[in-house]
C-alpha cells in the first residue's frame, strides 16, 4: 500500500503562487511552479514565490516537475527551482516554449535544458505512481490537468480550467476523458477555486469575439487594447477581429514579441495576414482609423500602462482625442482603485475607456456549476479545493457538501499543510516549511518584513539623517552634527526644527562619550533613540532615523602615518636618483 500525502507550497489562501506537492513512498512530484504579483503594499517587490528548502533538502527524491499550462501563476517559479536542482520538467509542447523562455531568462537557470513535452496520449509510469493527462479549457492552448494513479486511487490536479463546448481546438477538454478517471477511482481532487462564488455562466468564445468586433468596428479612432500576454485566446480574437476590418496590429509590451513567436511558430497562435502586423515605431506612418494597438504591459499587467499611455510617459503610443481605449482583460479586485485611475487619466487625455467585463461575463476559470459538474464526473473521496482566496476555496467546500461530499472529507489547507493518507481515510498530517520568498530585481529571499517595514515608513515618513564626526580615543566631538532630511519636512520652513535636532545629537554623543565604555552600535543607538522620541514629539510622525558617525584619527597617529609616507617617498627618491646616475654613466661610455 502506497504512502501518499499532499502538501500545497503555495496557490492556497491566495490567488497564484501554484505549487502543490505529492509524495508517493519516496518519490516527490511536483505539480506547477507559479508565482504570483505583489501586492502595492510590497514596495519594490517584483513577484513572489514559494519557498522550496524541503525540495532542495530531498532534491534526491524529486522525479519530476510537472506543468498545467504556460501561465505566470502555473511556470513563473521554475527558473528558481531548476536553479537549485536538476529535475525533469514535462509540459505540453507550448507550456515547455513558454518555460524555456522563463528559464533562460534567469542568469542562474539559462543552462538547464532537461524539458520534456507530453499530451494527453501520454503516460509515464514511475513506479510508485504513473502520471497522465487530460486537456482542459483555459485561456490559452494545450492546457492539461494531471493524473497521478497508486494503488489507492488517483491524485486528480485540475490546474485552471472551465468548460465551454464552444471553444476553438486546442482549448477543448476532453470530457469522455474526465469520465474515464471517474470510473477508475479518485482518492484525492485537487480543483482550481477562483470563480467558486459566482454561479453565472461566463461568456463563451464566440461572444466575447463578436463583442470585440463590434467594439473595434463602431471606434472612429486608434484602438488601444489591455490584455493580458498569457491570454493567447483574447489575442487571437482581438488579431481577427482586427484584420477582418483591415486595420493593422501593432504589438507594445515587455514580453508579448517572445509569446507571439513562440505562438505562431506552433501554430498556436493564427495570423491570417503577418503583413498586418507592424512595428510600434511605425505607428504613426498609418491613419488613426487604420491602427489597433494591442498593449500587454509590464510582468502580465497591461492596465497600468494604460495609465502611462494617457500620461504621455509610453515610449510608443501616447493617448489623443478620439482614441478607445478598451481592456479585455479581467482585472483582480485589488486593481479596482487602479483601474479607476487610468479611466479618469484616459478621459482627461481626451481618449474613451471601456472594459469587456462591462458588457459580458468573462473568466478563464470555472463557476460554481462547472466545480459541481467536474465532481459529478469524477466523484472523488477527497476534495482539496486550490488556487484561490479562502472565501473562494470555502465557497468551493460549500459546492462540494451539496454533492454529497462529507465535511470531514474536504481539506482547506493553509500553506504548508500535509494532508496524509493513512490506509482508510485522508487526514493532516503536520507543517512543513513555506513562507513567501520575495523577488526584487536579482536579489532572491533577501527582502524581508523588515525591510519592507522601512520601506513603508520611508514612503510614509521620510528619512532623517544626523552626520557627527568624533575622536574615539579623546573621547570628544570633532566636528558637531549635521542633519538632513528627506520626505520629512520641508527643511526652509523648519530651520528651528532642523537646528534643535543638531543640538539634541551633539548633547546625546557628549553624554554617551563621557561614559566608561564605548561601542559603535551603542552610541549609534543612543542618537537614534534620542531624536527618535523628539521628532515624533514634534510632528507626530516616525521617519527612519539614519545615524552616521565619522572617527577622526588623533595628531599622533597622522604624524606616525605621515613619517611612514616620507620614509617610502625617500627611499623612491634614493632609487630613483641611483637609477638616473647609472643611465647617465651608461650614455658616456657609448658616447
């Protein structure tokens, strides 16, 4: 009887961050490696990923990384683990382009190369377990869920899915398949969440297309679309629509140049005319009814460009009177302030914004009534609901008890949490290790609460800087202190202020120089303490408090460093003289 536990590392109580892992006796499969955006409350922090030192501590037992699709929140961590270990990573034919790029981008990861490509035919047996798949419907091509099947039962990983038996080929899923796994036995089901409280059927394909033409074909002007890079589905409506009115489509932003190669080198992505697509620089060679701009913006956020855009700060496209601006993409409600920025900055630039989220009901994952459906089908023992918040992981339990499926049986695990399977029922079983690793630029894991906490206080409070310069063997003050200030006060209008603070310092350094002992840390402290309590007793606020203390080296010491800098400078001296007499001897003789 197989060992089988289930830990998710992330992608629980939170949207993104997929990574969820499955131990069979001593083997450990990896199904996604996502991260998620940060939130505006992480100052400076690019995106976040899940922490993965129990991976590295049993990197032995790892057999493989395996993939849903080629979404940030499903490959956007693998760069990372493939860093710290050599594992074999399986993914649909576009996934593995779209993970290919992600890895070489990362100086650390470029060199890996240990990618395999699978379909839904394919079934690798491992032993323990043998891993298949099965295609689902999402926002982009070749999306599949995964099948691990023991001896009790099979681990069911759906990744993000909805149904629609409308979609294009290559979005369809596979429900004769669906139906296959059901009959076989699910011990565990592992099913995506963010849509879980809406019971209202999403749009199908074929109307979210005919509401993008009909946008397209009444705008007079440029038409300036916000989507998503990942969403190669809305892309290719957007590019239809698009050549069927004769205009043509220039595409701006960070990474979609790379995504659309990869796209159409597949096939994945149909260009009826490539003609028709055109360089962002000669934009302006076209009339402005001839034009739509497809904007995908930086790291998958195209609306804040939007933004830059009818600033006048895009290198490319500024936003003028008559233009539409119009967002196919679905914005997260932690954008609901942003987005109603960028409306009123695209108004007062002269252009018109709307949303297709306005008119139809959009979302590349499932309602309510497809979770229902998807365990009618497969009827699992155990339900672990995934990828959402957890009101939308609850609302995902509360579906599932109206199926028939026992509270005790459904698990709403928080990060980290092992359910274990003990021979007749599944149960948690302990905490491993998994607090959020940071990305800023290049650095990996080195931000943490506390820096994020003075980077919160610097945008809120300023910096407040003492410089003082003392003799730590004289124990006196040398130079008497200076203060600076930034986003603090206005320092013109706070010259009283400025100047008590200076005051303030030189008392708190004569004081702490008077006593018995002396540490740097100390004395930095003691300034830091002093004008700390001050400050907030004068304005009410906390800036950082950035003490700088300067050692100035007594007379004997520059005396005895200055004596050693003649001596080496007489001795040069001497060789170089000794030197000129021996050239000059030299010369004579062949004279």
């Amino acid at each position: 009887m197989a060992n089988i536990k289930v830990t998710p590392l992330g992608g629980v109580r939170e949207f993104g961050k997929n990574m969820y892992i499955v131990e069979i006796d001593e083997q450990i499969f990896i199904l996604d490696a996502g991260l998620k955006y940060a939130e505006t409350d992480m100052l400076g922090v690019d995106f976040i990923i899940s922490n993965i030192d129990y991976l590295v501590e049993n990197a032995d037992r790892v057999s493989g990384i395996f993939l849903t699709h080629g979404h940030s929140d499903s490959i956007g961590a693998l760069p990372y683990i493939v860093s710290e270990m050599d594992v074999p990573v399986f993914g649909s034919e576009l996934t593995i382009e779209l993970a290919k790029i992600n890895v070489r981008n990362y100086q650390a990861s470029k060199k890996f190369n240990n990618f395999h490509v699978v379909n839904e035919d394919t079934e690798i047996d491992f032993g323990a377990a043998v891993i298949s798949f099965f295609t689902t419907t999402h926002t982009i091509p070749e999306s599949l869920g995964i099948v691990l099947t023991t001896d009790q039962g099979s681990i069911v990983y759906t990744g993000d899915f909805r149904f629609d038996p409308a979609v294009a080929k290559g979005y369809r899923t596979n429900m004769s398949r669906l139906a296959e796994i059901g009959q076989q036995g699910v011990l565990a089901l592992l099913s995506s969440s963010p849509n879980a409280k809406s019971m209202v059927q999403s749009a199908s394909d074929r109307e979210v297309y005919d509401e993008i033409y009909d946008q397209i074909e009444s705008a007079k002007g440029r038409v300036i679309v916000a989507c998503n890079s990942g969403n190669l589905g809305r892309i290719q409506q957007v590019v239809d629509a698009a050549l069927k009115q004769g205009r043509r489509v220039a595409f701006t932003g960070q990474d979609i140049d790379q995504v659309v190669e990869v796209a159409t080198r597949l096939k994945k992505l149909d260009i009826a005319d490539p003609k028709a697509i055109i360089k962002p620089k000669d934009i302006d060679n076209y009339q402005d009814d001839e034009i739509v701009i497809l904007e995908t913006g930086r790291m998958g956020e195209p609306l804040k460009v939007l933004g830059e855009m009818a600033k006048g700060r895009n290198g490319y496209v500024k936003i003028k009177e008559g233009d539409l601006a119009y967002a196919v993409t679905s914005p997260s409600l932690s954008l609901e302030t942003t987005v109603a920025k960028v409306e009123n900055e695209v108004y007062r630039a002269g252009g018109v914004m709307k949303m297709l989220a306005s008119s139809l009901n959009i979302s590349g994952h499932a309602n309510g009534r497809d979770l229902q459906f998807l365990i009618d089908l497969l009827q699992p023992k155990n339900l672990i609901p995934v990828q959402g918040e957890y009101r939308e992981l609850r609302a995902h339990a509360e579906l599932a008890m109206t199926m028939g499926i026992l509270p005790e049986h459904i698990f709403i695990a928080k990060r980290g949490e092992t359910v274990e399977f003990n021979g007749d029922e599944m149960v948690p079983a302990g905490i491993i290790p998994s607090e959020q690793v940071l990305i800023d630029g290049s650095g990996v894991g080195d931000i943490g609460s506390v820096v994020l906490r003075d980077r919160k206080i610097l945008s809120e409070d300023g910096i407040f800087i003492a410089v003082i310069t003392i003799n730590k063997q004289e124990k006196k003050i040398i130079s008497k202190a200076r203060v600076h200030t930034r986003g603090f006060v206005y320092v013109k209008a706070s010259r009283n202020l400025m100047n008590e603070a200076g005051l303030m310092v030189n008392e708190a350094v004569e004081k702490y120089l008077a006593g018995p002992s002396f540490e740097w840390a100390d004395l930095k402290g003691a300034i830091r303490d002093v004008l700390g309590k001050f400050l907030y007793d004068q304005t009410k606020r906390r800036p950082v408090v950035l003490p700088v203390v300067m050692e100035s080296r007594g007379a004997q010491d520059i005396t005895k460093n200055y004596g050693k800098g003649r001596k080496k400078n007489s001795n040069n001296k001497n060789k170089n003289n000794k030197n000129n007499k021996n050239n000059k001897n030299q010369q004579e003789k062949a004279k």
